[in-house]
C-alpha cells in the first residue's frame, strides 16, 4: 500500500514548492493537536506546528518513504513541541476538556461534568510521559505503532506505557474518589 501524499511529496521534491500548501491544510490540525496537548499553551502550540511544517518542508527530500507522511511529520511536531517545552521548562499541568462528551439531559450532564472533572484532576497527578501516552492513545486514538513511530519507543515499550499510565490513571482515581466521598 503506497501512501497517496508520496506523489505529492515527489512533484514537490521535483520543483512544485507551492504544493506543499496541500500536505499543510490536510494535516494542520493534527499537527496543531498533538503540539497543544505537549505543550497546553495555544500560542506556543501553533508556533510549535508552524516550525515544525517549516522544518518537515526542509528536509522533505531527506524522506525516505518508509513510513507514512503523516506519522513522519507527527514525529517532527512531537521533537519540536518537546523543544519548546524543554526551552520553557514548565509543568505538564492538564488535558483539555476532551475526555468526556456532554449529554443532553440535565443528570447526565452533571455526572459528565464531575467525571471530567475528576479525570482531569487525576491526569495532572501522571508523570509527563504517562500522559502523552493517555492523550495519543485515547483521545487522539493514535495505534500503538504509530505512537511509537512519534514517540521514537518500540512499539512493545508504547503497550506497556499504555497500559500502565491507565493503572496509574485508575490509582489516582481511586485516591481522588475516595477522598471526596469522605467529605459528603
């Protein structure tokens, strides 16, 4: 199976730069996404997908076809957005307002609400590389294997890290439930 953007990489290679506009507007968002949940701060995060297009663009004849373009360029988004974390030197704090869809009824919605509410607060308790992991995982619903090609882990290594960031998630949970049913 050939990826259909590897034409398109070719005719841009070849001297159709302003092509390369095609593969930004088809990916821009995923790109944008994955910076954001690395880095929770908007305008870092399309800085961070900017550059990383920028520097996708400049070594697109360095591509060597054997993975997807899309994970290729989500591997460059991850680098720089871990970057410009590490430039700044903050805290992974929280995970956008993603986790839970909103119901129609009025009881449902405030059950919703307290479980998002309870899992973000859990998920800020996860160490940095635990919550990539959730955040890719589920909620960008990326596979193992692709994880791992962003990531640079061994597919095996993105399981277990899967798998234990959920325990942990469910450990802080635990913790956070047991502790607000004690003050009803």
């Amino acid at each position: 199976m050939t990826d259909p953007d590897f034409a398109i990489i070719d005719r841009i290679v070849a001297g159709n730069q302003p092509l390369y506009a095609e593969l930004v507007n088809r990916y821009k968002i995923y790109a944008f996404t994955l910076a954001l949940k690395i880095l929770e701060n908007r305008p870092e995060a399309e800085e961070a997908a900017q550059d990383a297009f920028i520097k996708a663009y400049h070594h697109l004849g360095n591509f060597k076809k054997d993975a997807k373009f899309s994970t290729w360029l989500y591997r460059i988004v991850f680098n720089t957005s871990v970057s410009y974390k590490r430039k700044r030197k903050g805290a992974f704090q929280s995970i956008e307002n993603t986790i839970v869809e909103y119901g129609q009824e009025a009881e449902g919605m405030l059950e919703r609400s307290d479980k998002k509410k309870y899992i973000q607060q859990a998920m800020t308790k996860l160490n940095e590389a635990d919550k990539l992991a959730i955040t890719l995982f589920y909620l960008e619903e990326f596979s193992l294997e692709e994880i791992a090609d962003i990531t640079g882990m061994q597919a095996n290594t993105v399981k277990v890290r899967v798998h234990r960031a959920r325990q942990r998630l469910a450990d802080e949970l635990t913790l956070i439930l047991k502790k607000e049913a004690l003050t009803l």
